[in-house]
C-alpha cells in the first residue's frame, strides 16, 4: 500500500525493492527450468543428462515446497502482505495454490519418467518446460496485478502448449498443440482486452487498487467495467476448461501426452481457478450481484456439458476430459457462492481434484502402452482380471471422482454443496448432485469394462502392464492421498480454510 | 467388556478392519479370506448380542451413544447412538452377513467377494447407528459401491445392467436427500445457531413450530423423502428393484432385501418423520396411498412372475409397504407393527433368497415352469420351503404375522379405509407365493427335478436360524416388542406435541373392565 503511493509521487522510473523473499518458491523453479536448460546445452551427447534434469528437478521442487512452507509459517505469525510494488501477494491463498500446484508438478513428472522413457522421448527439454509451467501457476497463485496475471498465464500456456505437442511423431499430438495454441493465444488476448477494459473503467491494473477503487467511488456509467468483467472471466474460463469455453478441451486431453494431460488437469486448474477467485471473490467482491449470475451459468452449463458428453465417448481420455469440464463446474459453484467457506471449499476442491485426476491418467498412461495410443474402452476390458491391483486404482480414482463417500471426492461436494446451499442456492447444489449421477455413469462404465468377464477381451497374447517405480510411487502417494482424505480430512479442510482467511487485501 | 468400552464403534470399524485384513491374503488361499471373513462376522454378531442383552429396555432415547469430532470445519461429528429403532436391524444386519457369508461359499475369486460383503456390512452397520446427517449420509451413500460390486460381479446374466440401474437409481435419489440434509443444517445455522448436522438438535429444532413455514418443511420431506423412497423402495420408484434382485447373487439378494431396503424405512422413521411432523401429518395421504398401491400392486405383478427370484422381489415391495402404512398411521402400534416388519422380512425374506438361491444352484434356473414335485425328491427342502413361505405369507404363529397385524390395526386407528384395502395384501401374499408352493414343489417330479441332491448341512445352517427365530418372534414377541414400543411411543407423542395431529386414545382394559373399576 505505501509502495504503491511512493510510487506515484516520486519519479515512476524508480524500481520498487525487490522482496525476494515473497518469490522465492518461484525463483527457485525457474532457477531449476533454467539450470536443465544450461546442462543440457553444455552436456549435449550424455545419455545421463535425463537423470540429471530429473535430480535439478527434483531440487528445484524440494526447495520451492520448503520456500512455501516457511512463508506459510511467516504469513500464519505475521499475517499477509504484499511485495514488489503490489504485484505480489504473500498470504495463504498463495501458499495453498502453490502447494497444489508442486503436488501436481512432483505426480506428472513422476508419471512422465516411466512415459519417456517408454516412447523414448527422454527429453531435459520436457523436464524443464514442465517445471517452468509451473513456475508460471506458482506465479498466478500469488500475483496481485492484472499484468502479473498475465505474465504467468502466458509463462504457463506457452510451455503447455509444446508440452501438448511434445510427442512430435503423433498426429494427434500436434494437432493437440496447435489447438491448444491457436485458441490459447485466442483467449489470452480477450484477457488482456478485459485487463484493458477494467484498467479504463477503475485507472489501475492492480488488485488491491481496483478494489479500493470500486469501493470508494460508484461507477455510474459500468459498462466498461462489466464488459471487461465478462472477458476475464472468458479468458480465465478458458484455462479451466469451463463451458461454453470448453471446445479444446477433449481434443487437447486425447492429443497431449498423457502425463502432460495429467499436469493440466491437475495444475492449470488449480492455478487459473486461483486467479479466478482471488480477482473475482477477492476484488470484485462489491459487484458481486452483477457477476454471480454469469459464474452460475458456467457453472450449470459445465457441469451438464461435461456429464452428458461424457456419456456418449469411448475413449477414456475423452470421458475424462469431459468430467475434467464437469468438474471445473463443481468448482464454479464454490466460487459463485462468493463467500470464505466457498473460497475455501474450492481450493479443498482443487486439491482434490488434482489427486484423483492425476491417480486416474497415471493409470491411463500405463494401459496406453508404447505408442500412448489405446485409450478405446474396449483396451480396459478384463482389465481386473489380469492387473487387479492397477484397475482397483483406477476405481479408486473413479469412484472419487463420482464423489462417492469415504473418499477426497465426497468430502470437496461436500464442501461446494454446502457452500452453495449456504449461499442460498438450493437449485444449484441440486442440479450439481443429479449432474454428479450422470457422471457416476460415466464413471462404471470403465469400471464395469475393467471388470467385464476377459472372454470379451480381445484374445491377444499380449505382455503384462509394466508400471515402473516412479508411476507406482506417484499412484500409491494419490491413492493413499485420496483415501486419507475422505477419511480425516480435517488438517486439509483447516489448511483451505486457513488459507482463505489469510487473504492479502 | 468394560462400561467405556466403544461398542457401537466396533460394530461399525469391525467389519472395515476385516475388509482391509482380507485384502492383505494370499490370492491363492481362498479358505484363509473365507475364515478372515467368518470370524470378522462371527466377532460382529458377537458385539451385536453383546447390544441386546445389554440395552435398557426401561428407558427410552438413545443409548451407547458415542460423539467425536470429525470434520469440524463442517460441524461433521462421528456421533453414534442406538434406540428401539435401530437396535434390531443392527442384530438384523450382523445376523444376515454371516448367514450370507456360509451361503456363498462356493463363489469364485472369494477373497474380492468377502471384502465387498464385508465392506457393505460395515456400511449398513453405519448407516444405522449414525445419528449425525452427514455421517448417516456417507454411509447411505457408501453402501452402494460394495453392493454395485457384488450384483455386477457375481451375479447373473444381466448383472451388469441391474447393478448400473441400481447404482444410478439409489443415488440420484441420494442427491435430493443430500440437498436436504444441508439445507435443513444451513437453515438451522441462519436461524443464529452453529452449524451442526447433529440429528437430535436438527430434529429438536425443525420440528418445533415457527422454526420455519410449512411449505418449507413440506419441501424438505419431499427431498428426504424421494431418498428414502427409492431405497424401500416405494412405488412409483421401485423399477431398479426387481432388477437387482434377480441378477444379484444369492448373498446379495439376502442382505439387499433383509437390510438395504429397510434403510429407506428407517431414514422415514428416524429423520423424515421426527424431523418434519407437520409436513409428514399433511403429506401422510399421499405416503399412506403409495404404501397401499405398493402393497397391492407388488402383490399382483409377484403372482404374475414367471421367476421365482422376481417374485420375492415383488413380494419385497409389498411387505415393505405394510412398514410404511404403520409408520404414516402415526399409532405406536402400526409404528412398532411397522418396525417389526421390518425385522420380520428381514428374516423370512432372507431364508426365502437362501432357498431359492440353492434350488437355482441345483437347476440352473429360476423359472417356475422349470419346477415341479421337488416335494418328492428333495422332501427337508421343500418342507422348509413352505414353512418360511407361510412365515412370508404372515400366517399366525410366523413373525410375519404379529407385525402386519399391528401395522394394519394401527393403521386401521387413524387412516381406516387404507387398512382396510391394504388387507387384502395379506391375501394376495398367500395367492401369489402359495401358488408358485404349489407349481414348484406338488405334481410328479420329472427328469432333472426327479434327481436332485438334498439340502446339505451347510445349507441347513444358514436357513434354520432365521426360519427358527421368526417362529419364535411368532409366538412370543415380547422381548422385540417391548424394545420397540418405546421408541415407538416416543415418536407418536413427539409427532403431537409438534403438531395438530392427535392420536386416538384407546383402553388397554377394554369397556367392560373399565366399567368394573369405576363402579366402586
């Protein structure tokens, strides 16, 4: 706050002090994106470069997790704060998105070595454009500027986007890439028309200083300040995969790698759902009538979308990514409650989520073989039979998904619902439990070919499943994860809670 | 067994903890998860007899009670309690799985079979004992993963199906349920009170008048209401029914008739009911005719069922309407008539999938046509056969008999004309189930029916306990009476005291004796 009015009496050239502090989670997967990058080009020929990128990674996640750790023990003595003139904000929303996101970042990459190795893509460029998308969402999880927002959603996309494209001898993988690109590009410049439209309306790109604006003046003339609502939420709405703005999504999740599916599922939510929360809940809190209305319709118009096209696909990365779309709806009712226990019930959401997504294409990535190729239904049946213990994960995963009682996934319904039946919205929370048992039928639908009799299976002499040490630890940390979850969630619903309550302002 | 000792906690954690040590055996050692899964029942019953004699018959409310935070950021707590209501579908309930569980123990891949048996046994023991909604709720809800696993996995032909039809039913039923159970929570918490799913306070406090409108309240028992009805199931909900009983496997069809429907009959008696009394008195008509189109129309569509599983499963749909006839009579007697029907088919209803199920595994058929003379060729069979058909049908002497009296006399008190066509259901139970006695088992056996093996010892236990203890119940129905009738009573004068219904008085001595008395 005083940073900002220093800022604006002294000369503008000056540079604000740099609080390195409040990056460092940051700064520390950058510098280990960065460093795989270095070795890879100094160390061209060595085959022990993979392993190498990996070990960078692998610091760069365990000093990044300890960096957001202490400042969660910081923001929980002292309270929030911001830094770097305002563009950064240190507070517990911050700590617990980021937390999401390097959960995200150490299960995708886990999956991804068994899958690299497997196409033999072993690729540091994979490693390090991984870590550095997640530097991206680290940095939208804190950011308290429009313009921060939009650094890290294009840090973010545009490390996705050859991500989704990095299996370069798959068609499919591609034509992944360059949807996810074109319409990427699309939507990041209808955000930066509605940061345009939202600076014009309130004279500040910064979200503190729009919410002291809107409080202190009546906008008379709010069109412009609603337009430019409207296309952030669009813009916004795209990174999580909302409907009406959903149209990539399934052809993107099918194309992409399968791990790096998993990676956006997980972490791209969680990353642009904080954004979403922190500028709609936390800024524009005053107009929250005005629009509540809009996040409702997305809300309903996901979740039906996702569960009924869910419904008529055969290909289980489609059905995913299409409850991946529902489940963005789940998350739309925590937010249009627009109230702490909201807040907090969608970041309990997202963790969630991230869990049983991460858990269910890990299990994707296995049964799709060499090739990443047999997605088909028809490939998971009598899968019981002869992987037992791999598709009793995958139920697990489903079945959580579904929400179904005892596991992570019923105690986050529980918590949007309830948010939403707080709120008010009884019609809300209904349709989001009847849409819920459409998608519970999307859900048996793989369960039940897993556990169809193996007669109906194609009759090959095929090699078992192999499921390498870094997927299986990734699996056994989801599943135990989900289960403990449904069970005690009580530290994780206090750590949201936590969270939402130590909101910088 | 000390005072403190958390019993009703066992009964609920004992079977999960099999379920996990189940999981831990050898693939190739089904005998070895066979005995994990006797001694884990075995253990359950054990705590579950341990309940009975040690329940207070003299008092009434809740006993053993047990209360711990569980999710406090939601005011979720781990609260468990038993009364007259509960009580015996607990022991119901610890009864049926082991019974089951002897029934099935020739199924293939038995180690999946018993942790599913065992995991829904630790679920229903939930759903029954929990008295926070939301506890209740995960239960409820849970219940359906391990019976969906056990109809499609170890059913028949069209298991798949039904197990699908099954899931999706009960839990879109589930979701109105669950929209209520927050609403009712959130409006108590707007009304300037903390949030707590506690079903004591909420019913405590939405059942006094003023707390909120009757249209709100009426909407609220709809929402618990289409829950519990899909779970009964009661007409016009009851088309998954049929379905999962066909195609479930022996075991299934014992525990989903003996105790899964009878959740949705408790849910009523437990939450709807005490919870919304104004709403459950003005919306009474409405239950008291599905009830009595329940009763006859599962009655006539059972006779007409060329499969002998169909038929029972029909028959289901009936019996359970009796219970909930006697519940919206609002008298302590169609109440307790109620619950004891619900005991009742539990236990005849369960011996009857048991004999079906070892005729189909005899004849590789259900069909009735397919039967005929069995009386000759397999005589103990038979014999027990009819006996626990009359024991469905509710012949006196039977347990079938004490509760739908009850709930027709209590019924026949304030809602006359429904109990007067409900009645002919207690006929119509002897057309269709003595009809099809007598297409299966009279006449001359011919070809395969000539050479069946007799009933085995082991078959012989798991159908002998049930069928002796609904004669006893027939005869000398005190001992679940007088644990029943309490709570039974508590729930009438709880309905008057928070509403405008009152419930007809009647002398226990009868005219004549009262006239004696007042003479000196």
């Amino acid at each position: 706050m005083i940073s900002l009015l220093a800022q604006q009496t002294v000369q503008p050239i000056r540079t604000p002090p740099i609080d390195w502090f409040s990056i460092a989670p940051e700064i520390a997967l950058f510098s280990a994106a960065i460093l795989i990058v270095l070795v890879r080009s100094l160390v061209r020929r060595s085959p022990r470069v993979f392993d190498a990128a990996l070990y960078i990674a692998a610091a760069g996640i365990v000093t990044s997790a300890v960096f957001t750790f202490v400042q969660w023990h910081f923001v929980d003595r002292d309270g929030p704060y911001q830094a770097i003139a305002g563009m950064v904000a240190v507070d517990g929303f911050a700590v617990f998105v980021r937390t999401v996101v390097l959960i995200s970042l150490t299960l995708a990459l886990l999956i991804s070595v068994g899958y690299l190795r497997r196409e033999q893509l072993e690729a540091p460029e994979y490693i390090a454009l991984m870590v550095l998308s997640a530097t991206g969402m680290m940095v939208m999880a804190s950011a308290n500027d429009l313009i921060a927002i939009f650094l890290a959603l294009e840090i973010l996309s545009i490390a996705l986007y050859v991500l989704s494209a990095f299996d370069k001898r798959r068609l499919t993988s591609q034509e992944a890439g360059l949807k996810y690109f074109l319409l990427g590009a699309f939507s990041s410049a209808v955000f930066l028309y509605g940061v345009a439209l939202v600076y014009g309306a309130t004279g500040t790109t910064s979200l503190t200083g729009i919410a002291k604006f809107l409080a202190g003046n009546a906008v008379l003339d709010n069109g412009v300040l609603f337009v430019g609502f409207a296309l952030l939420l669009v813009g916004l709405g795209f990174k999580i995969a909302a409907a009406p703005f959903h149209m990539w999504t399934p052809d993107v999740y099918q194309g992409a790698p399968t791990p790096v599916t998993a990676f956006m599922a997980g972490a791209t939510k969680a990353a642009a759902f904080g954004a979403i929360l922190r500028v709609f809940v936390g800024t524009f809190d005053l107009y929250r009538d005005d629009w509540r209305p809009a996040v409702f319709g997305l809300a309903v118009i996901s979740m039906a979308v996702g569960t009924i096209a869910a419904v008529v696909q055969t290909d289980v990365k489609r059905m995913l990514a299409y409850s991946s779309i529902a489940h963005a709806g789940y998350v739309l009712i925590g937010v249009q409650a627009a109230t702490r226990k909201g807040t907090s019930a969608a970041l309990f959401y997202l963790l969630v989520y991230a869990l049983m997504i991460i858990g269910a294409f890990a299990v994707v990535s296995v049964v799709a073989r060499r090739g990443d190729e047999r997605h088909s239904l028809d490939d998971y049946r009598g899968m019981a039979r002869r992987e037992p213990v791999l598709a009793g994960l995958l139920t697990l995963f489903l079945l959580a998904q579904a929400g179904v009682p005892l596991t992570g996934g019923f105690v986050a319904k529980l918590g949007v619902f309830s948010a939403a039946v707080d709120a008010g919205q009884y019609a809300l929370a209904l349709v989001g439990m009847l849409t819920a048992v459409i998608s519970a039928f999307v859900y048996l639908r793989i369960v039940l070919a897993m556990y169809a009799p193996d007669a109906e299976a194609p009759a090959e002499d095929e090699a078992p499943l192999r499921v390498d040490a870094a997927t299986g630890v990734a699996l056994f940390l989801a599943s135990v994860a989900v289960v403990v979850l449904g069970i005690v969630p009580g530290f994780a619903l206090d750590f949201a809670r936590d969270a939402t309550l130590l909101l910088a302002r | 067994m000390s005072s403190n000792f958390p019993l009703l906690t066992a009964l609920i954690v004992m079977p999960f903890v099999g379920a996990v040590v189940t999981l831990l055996m050898p693939n190739r050692r089904p005998e070895l998860v066979r005995i994990v899964g006797y001694i884990t029942t075995a253990a359950t019953l054990g705590f579950a007899l341990y309940l009975l004699a040690d329940f207070a018959t003299a008092t009434h409310g809740y006993q053993f009670v047990e209360s711990h935070s569980w999710m406090g950021e939601f005011g979720v707590r781990w609260l468990v309690g038993v009364d007259g209501i509960s009580l015996f579908m607990v022991a119901l309930n610890a009864l049926l799985f082991p019974l089951g569980l002897l029934a099935s123990a020739k199924v293939p891949n038995a180690k999946a079979f018993t942790f599913w048996m065992l995991l829904l046994e630790g679920a229903v023991m939930g759903v029954f004992l929990s008295l926070d909604l939301i506890l209740f709720f995960v239960f409820f809800e849970f219940v359906l993963v391990p019976m969906y696993f056990i109809i499609a996995g170890w059913g028949y032909d069209n298991r798949r199906y039904a197990a699908m039809k099954f899931f999706l039913f009960t839990m879109a039923g589930s979701a109105f349920l669950f929209v209520g159970i927050l609403s009712v929570a959130f409006l108590y918490q707007r009304d300037g009170h903390a949030l707590t799913f506690d079903s004591r306070v909420l019913i405590e406090w939405a059942s006094t008048h003023g707390s909120m409108a009757l249209g709100t309240s009426k909407w609220l028992f709809l929402a618990f209401a289409v829950g519990f009805a899909v779970k009964i199931p009661l007409f016009p909900f009851h088309t998954w029914l049929p379905d999962a009983h066909t195609q479930a496997p022996t075991a299934g069809s014992v525990v989903l008739a003996g105790v899964l429907l009878k959740m949705g009959t408790y849910g009523f008696l437990r939450f709807s009911v005490p919870m919304f009394p104004r709403a459950a008195v003005a919306l009474a008509p409405l239950m008291l005719v599905l009830a009595v189109i329940g009763i006859t129309y599962g009655a006539i569509v059972a006779a007409m069922q060329p499969d002998l599983k169909r038929l029972i499963a029909y028959s289901s749909i009936a019996h359970l309407g009796f219970v909930v006839l006697g519940t919206f009579a609002f008298t302590a007697q169609g109440i307790s008539g109620g619950l004891f029907t619900m005991l009742s088919h539990g236990l005849t209803t369960g011996a009857l999938f048991l004999l079906v199920g070892m005729l189909s595994d005899r004849r590789h058929t259900r069909e009735i046509a397919a039967f005929g003379g069995l009386w000759k060729s397999v005589p103990i069979l038979a014999g027990l056969f009819i006996a626990t058909a009359f024991a469905s049908i509710g012949l006196p002497g039977f347990s079938g008999f004490v509760g739908e009296f009850l709930a027709l006399l209590g019924a026949f008190l304030t809602s006359r004309w429904y109990a007067v066509v409900a009645t002919s259901g207690v006929i119509l139970a002897a057309v269709y189930l003595l009809w099809a006695v007598q297409r299966t088992f009279t006449g001359e056996p011919e070809g395969e029916n000539a050479t069946l093996p007799e009933i085995s010892f082991r078959e012989l236990v798991t159908v002998v306990p049930l069928l002796a203890l609904s004669l006893f119940l027939g005869f000398h129905p005190r001992p679940v009476l007088d644990r029943l009738e309490p709570a039974a009573r508590d729930l009438v004068t709880h309905i008057e005291q928070n509403s405008d219904y009152r419930a007809p008085v009647v002398s226990k001595q009868g005219p004549k004796v009262a006239a004696q008395e007042a003479a000196p």
